[in-house]
C-alpha cells in the first residue's frame, strides 16, 4: 500500500490547500503552477511548496490542489483530467504504481535527460525504480514507504526470523498473541501477495512487464502462508475486512502482539496508546524462506510533470526544488513521511522521527516494486479478486487460477 493513504492518521494540521503561496502577494504576471497531491495534512508540502516560490525570485509560485484521500479517486480523478488534456495540471503527486499506466498514455513529460540525473544522484535505487519506465525517468523521486514487522518486547524477546516461526510463537501466546496484517479484498492485499512472492523468490510479471511469470514453486510458497494465516488461531477474527488502519487500531488495544504495517504505526501509538507504545518495537519483514532476506513492496509519492501544462520548463525546476533534501527532511519530521535520499536517513532530525532509521533504510534498498505495467489497476484486480478471502486459497489450485486472471488483466483494455 502506498503512504498516501496513511499519513492522515498522525498529521497535526487541517488542510490548508488551495491557497496561494508567498511571503507577499504575488504579482499578476507570475506564473502559477498547479500542484495536484494528497491532502497531507502536517502543513510540510505548503511549507515546501512556500519555500521553492521564494527561492525561484519570482519565476513561478505553487499552488496546492488537494487530491481526495483514498488513491484509487486520487488516479480516478487525475486520469479523468489529463486524458481530456487540462492543462491545469502542472506538477503531479503520483503514486509509484502509476508510473508505467502515465508514461504510456502520454499524461506525464519524461524528464529531461540533463537534469535526470541530478534527480537520481543519492536516492533509493528502490525508488528511482519506481519512477522509471522503459529506461526513462518519468517522475522525482519525493517520498517513500514500507512496511516492518511490529512486535511487543514485552512478550516476544528475539523477533520471529519468518513467517512460519511467526505464526508458530503466536499461536503459543495464545489470546495475546494475535497477528495484525491487511486482508481485504483491496490493493493491500496485492500488497501482502506481492512482498511474500518475492520473498520466495517469484515475480507476478516476466522482464518487460508483458507476459505472466508467477513461477510454481515461489507462487505455490507465497500462497501457502497466506492460507495458513488466515486460518491459524492467531489470526484476527477480521482479517478478511482488514486494512492498515484497522491493523494499527487493533494493535493499539494492546491485544496483539505482531503487525505488519507501515511506518505511521509509530507516531500514532505514541500518541493515542502510549501504553502500548511503551513496548512497541520493530524488526525487518519476516523472511518466507529461511535464510533468504524478505522483500518488501515499496511505495511513496514522485512528482511527474502534466503532459499539457502551460508552463513545463517552470514545472521541471519547481518539482526538483521540491524534492529536495531540504523539504523531504519536512516531510519526514513534520509529516512521517520516510525520504528517498539515503543520506537522509543518517541526519539527527530525521532519526529522531524514525528511531527504526537503520532497519527501513535496509528494508527500502532491498524492496521490490509491485508489477510495472500500464495495465497494474486490472493486474492488481486480478489478485485481490482471485485470493480473496485468504481462508479459502488452495495453494496448489490457486496457482493456475492465478496465472489465468493475470493473463486476463494483460489483455484487457486497463480501468478508468
């Protein structure tokens, strides 16, 4: 699951979007750009957006355009806009699964290859993957995410290695030994398939994104400890209604003493159960197969550029000011969004906001990207629909099952 959904949850500010940006009120004749993103609601992309229209000395100011919450209306409402051309849309809040689906409808601008690279020096290679499709960089990389397992000291030592061990250790623990993680029929579980199946070693897609992989043994591994998770005692009674928010909200009751989820977790069990929080720590994913390190899906936001904008070469320099080192540091310590500049993640400021720096960082440079093809909203379908609810997957039938619905989704005309 992307972050853009998540922030909500711990922001300390109302919105405050649709408002022009400036210490003084701007001129008539300068540019306005347009800024097309989530509604983050710490105040860290209006204070970003503020900073890059005073340090452009007049060459453009930044207007904020609030996205709705949810990232499906996010992409539903930008493919809308930008499929009838508006060119209102300068500068785009993109989540990292839609970089293939823009670049091939010809909705966002490849970035020029002069300052391409400025853009990639010193970031997550994970991340600068994510905004790269056929070779060319397509967006900047801003903000990023993924998840860790959470566990409580206090009833578990030494963190499980895997999954099995995992399930195995709750289910000792019994009442309190619940495991929270995402299993509705949504793009979260997309996301739990996703992470497992790599861990195993398996890919949804072939190189190139058009053809089906999902090879038998890693597939067959991945759905195995879907299935035996969610019919293990240790399983939440809801797991097949859960998202990330239901996960953080049960695990803050101090019933559970495992969750897979993201980064968001932390600062809301500090501020709504600091019973809880108390004994919260953090470990890497658990690894599906022993010995092999878990792979992890990865998400954030890049900024692209809109395809129509009346003002692209503005557009360009405001989106590299943007993502900045200045204004991802913002963005992690007021807004808890984690940066893609590796650096970052040493700095005093931004170690203070994540005390689980070390172990993101490591779990970042390994993650792996959901499938990159323009056609990911009907793949995505295609799993959630075929492996839901887990209880009921036959990890030996659902092999094939699987691979046929990916291979519809390939040959379909993609969903607005």
């Amino acid at each position: 699951m992307s972050s853009v959904k998540l922030t909500t949850a711990f922001g300390l500010l109302g919105g405050v979007f649709g408002i022009l940006l400036g210490c003084t009120e701007p001129g008539p004749d300068i540019p306005r750009l347009s800024w097309y993103v989530f509604d983050e609601p710490s105040g860290a992309f209006v204070q970003a957006a503020q900073r890059c229209g005073e340090v452009s000395q007049g060459r453009y100011r930044i207007e904020l355009v609030p996205l709705p919450a949810d990232a499906d209306q996010q992409r539903e409402q930008l493919v809308r806009r930008l499929a009838a051309r508006d060119a209102d849309i300068d500068i785009i809040g993109m989540d990292v699964i839609w970089t293939a689906e823009f670049a091939e409808a010809g909705w966002v601008l490849p970035w020029p290859e002069e300052t391409a690279d400025q853009v990639r020096r010193g970031r997550l290679t994970s991340a600068v993957d994510s905004a790269t499709y056929r070779q060319r960089l397509w967006a900047a990389p801003f903000t990023t995410n993924t998840q860790l397992l959470w566990y409580r000291r206090d009833r578990v030592d030494v963190p499980p290695r895997t999954w099995d061990e995992m399930i195995a250790r709750a289910e000792v623990l019994g009442g309190s030994g619940a495991i929270q993680a995402q299993g509705e029929r949504y793009e979260g579980l997309t996301v739990f398939f996703v992470s497992l199946l790599a861990s195993a070693g398996g890919s949804v897609l072939g190189p190139g994104g058009q053809t089906v992989s999902l090879e038998e043994a890693p597939t067959r591994r991945a759905l195995e400890v879907m299935q035996r998770l969610a019919t293990s005692p240790a399983a939440d009674p809801s797991l097949a209604n859960a998202r990330e928010d239901q996960a953080r909200l049960a695990f803050e009751t101090g019933d559970s003493s495992f969750m897979i989820n993201y980064t968001y977790v932390w600062p809301s069990a500090n501020a709504n159960a600091p019973h809880v929080a108390e004994h919260m720590a953090w470990a890497r994913w658990p690894a599906v197969i022993e010995g092999r390190p878990s792979r992890v899906t990865i998400g954030g936001i890049n900024l692209g550029i809109g395809a129509h904008s009346r003002h692209p070469e503005l557009a360009f320099a405001a989106a590299t000011c943007l993502v900045a080192a200045a204004n991802q540091r913002l963005a992690a310590t007021l807004g808890g969004l984690p940066p893609t500049t590796t650096a970052l993640y040493d700095d005093p400021q931004v170690r203070e906001t994540f005390p689980f720096s070390a172990q993101l960082r490591a779990t970042l440079r390994d993650a792996v990207q959901r499938p990159q093809t323009p056609l990911y909203a009907d793949v995505s379908l295609a799993i959630s629909h075929t492996l839901h609810p887990m209880r009921n997957i036959d990890p030996e039938a659902d092999v094939t099952r699987l691979r046929a619905a990916v291979k519809r989704a390939l040959h379909s005309e993609g969903l607005l």
